[in-house]
C-alpha cells in the first residue's frame, strides 16, 4: 500500500513538472511575439496568431525555428542594429556590444526601415534570409527574447531591431561559451584562403545551446 501511495505521489508531481515546463515555454513564446508591421496599433490586425505569421516585411516564426540549425561562427555574422522603438544611441551601442562579442559590422546603425513610426511592440526582432539562417541562430543567443523573421533577402547579413521591450544583449555564460567555441571551431578547421563549404559545419554541444537560450523574456 505504501508502495501504490509513493507511485502515485511520483506520478503527481511528474505531472506538475511537465505542466509547469509546458506553461514555461508557452509563455516565453507569446513574450517573444511582436506587433504586425503596417498594422493600427491597438487594433486585432496588429496582433500576431501563432506562428508562423506572414507580413509584408517576412514571415514571423516560433522561437524555436532555428533549434535544428547549426550557428555559424560570430566573425561570419555580419549584423545590422535598427532602432524600432525611439530610444537614442541604443542602436549604436548595441552595435558596438555585439562588435564587442567578435560579430561583424553589416552596416551603421539606424532607424528602422519597417516599424518606420519606431513602434516595435516586444523585444525585438532578429531578420535574415535563407541564406543567413546560421547567423542568425548565432545572433539569437545574444538576443534569446527576439522575434525571428524570415524574409527573402539573399546573403547572411542579419537585422536586429530593438524593440520596447528591448533590455540589452545578453551575453551569458553559456552563450558566451557557445561563441568561443565556435571561434576556436573556426580558428582550427579554415585556413587562409580555405573553401568554407568544404571545411563543414561547427559542432556544439546542444545542451549547450539550448541553457544559452533558458532565459525570462
């Protein structure tokens, strides 16, 4: 009997915890989820459905779009920072964080070219094409609370909007371990000149990549 009552506590308590994990990622979810473009704010036009949403300006995606993609090492991420949201200077020195963090510079800072009315409701938005998927999975470990939004660029230069709700790079240890490795990864299999499609892709551990990410939005 004693020994029924202990399952059945066991399975009670595995239950709560996988409520809570779900919950947990649900609300990291709708916290991520910004304001549609070209939309009346306050109006039901301008909030989001569950992903993936599709607007003039790309295709909103789910937080987890990119969990199956392979980050690309930071020197080969080139970044372009846009104020959505009005804040003076944030812009530039979230630019200069990111230079900081070995990202490279894909073009100066400047006012957003989609929220034109700097009215980016959340924390931000991280912008890239096909082509610039891995950067972009790179780029989201310095920005876990940004919205990914795909959109039919060509190349592998990634856009970071600041949103209101934007509260700085967040260069944890994990994430900031995940880089280092990626920059080792880099040092050791390319040599000058070497052809990167041949040398393949990093590796890191996706535990890792996954506590880099664990964070309140």
């Amino acid at each position: 009997m004693p020994a029924l009552i202990l399952l059945a506590v066991l399975a009670l308590l595995s239950g709560f915890v996988w409520t809570r994990v779900f919950e947990s990622t649900e609300t990291v979810e709708m916290a991520t989820r910004c304001n549609v473009p070209d939309a009346k704010p306050g109006t039901s036009a301008a909030q989001p459905g569950d992903p993936p949403t599709r607007t003039q300006a790309g295709t909103m995606l789910p937080r987890d779009a990119l969990d199956d993609t392979t980050p690309a090492p930071p020197q080969d991420v080139p970044v372009h920072v846009f104020n959505a949201n009005g804040e003076a200077n944030q812009a530039t020195l979230v630019s200069e964080a990111l230079s900081n963090l070995g990202f490279a510079e894909g073009g100066e800072p400047a006012n957003d070219p989609v929220y034109t009315d700097l009215n980016l409701k959340c924390h931000g938005q991280i912008r890239y094409g096909r082509a610039g998927a891995g950067a972009a999975r790179t780029l989201s470990l310095m920005a876990p609370c940004a919205q990914l939004v795909r959109d039919q660029r060509s190349g592998t230069t990634v856009d970071l909007a600041l949103g209101s709700e934007f509260d700085g790079v967040r260069a944890t240890q994990q994430a900031q371990q995940v880089l280092q490795q990626l920059r080792n990864w880099a040092k050791e299999n390319r040599s000058q000149g070497a052809d990167q499609q041949r040398v393949g892709e990093p590796e890191v551990s996706g535990k890792l990549l996954e506590a880099a990410r664990e964070v309140h939005c």
